[in-house]
C-alpha cells in the first residue's frame, strides 16, 4: 500500500493566465530541482516556517476564483426526491442506507 501524499495549499491574490486562460490552479512537487543548492534550502525552509514541515505538493489556489466561487450550494430537486423514494420502496431505508434520512423526517401529522 502507498502511504498518502502529504499537501501543503497555499492561496494567491496574483491573477495567472497562460494563451488567454485563467490558470486557478497549481500543483508542484516541493522538492523539485529547479534551484541552486541554496536557493533550494531558502525555499524549503520558507515552507516549512509556513506548513511546519514540508510537504510533498503545494497547491497554489487562486483566490479570487474561490473566493467568486463561494461555499457550494445544494438543491434538492423534484427528480431526486422521486428518485429517492423509488429507492427507499424497492430495497427498504436499511437496505438503502438512508435510515438516518429517514428517521429525521418528522411523522405525519393527521
């Protein structure tokens, strides 16, 4: 089994575009070559004054984007509902796996 990546997100306020694209984000491996021996020991201890150690990917987020981008939001449209019941009658709440659904839906007043 491969032990998972360690990451390291940054967010920027500098807009970045390539051929007239906006480029929202970006993934580089931390320990890539590209400095000189010092260069590379600035950097790495740069990263690990703001992470605390020193991660395998820095992801660098445009902010701006996600911050237009907001929380997500989430609809419950009639076709799901449909969709959801038919699920529920065919194999049962348990067997479905929506018991908690389910049991938080207030009884039927009559």
């Amino acid at each position: 089994m491969r032990p998972a990546a360690e990451l390291g997100f940054l967010w920027t306020v500098v807009e970045n575009s390539r051929k007239g694209r906006r480029i929202i984000g970006h993934c580089e491996e931390e320990t890539s070559g590209r400095h000189g021996k010092w260069a590379r020991a600035q950097a790495e201890m740069q990263v690990k004054q703001w992470f605390g150690f020193v991660p395998d990917f820095i992801i660098t987020l445009d902010a701006e984007y996600c911050r237009a981008c907001g929380a997500p939001v989430f609809t419950i449209r009639g076709h799901n509902v449909e969709e959801f019941v038919g699920v529920v009658r065919r194999y049962g709440a348990d067997a479905a796996g929506v018991r908690a659904i389910v049991d938080a839906a207030p009884a039927r007043q009559r």
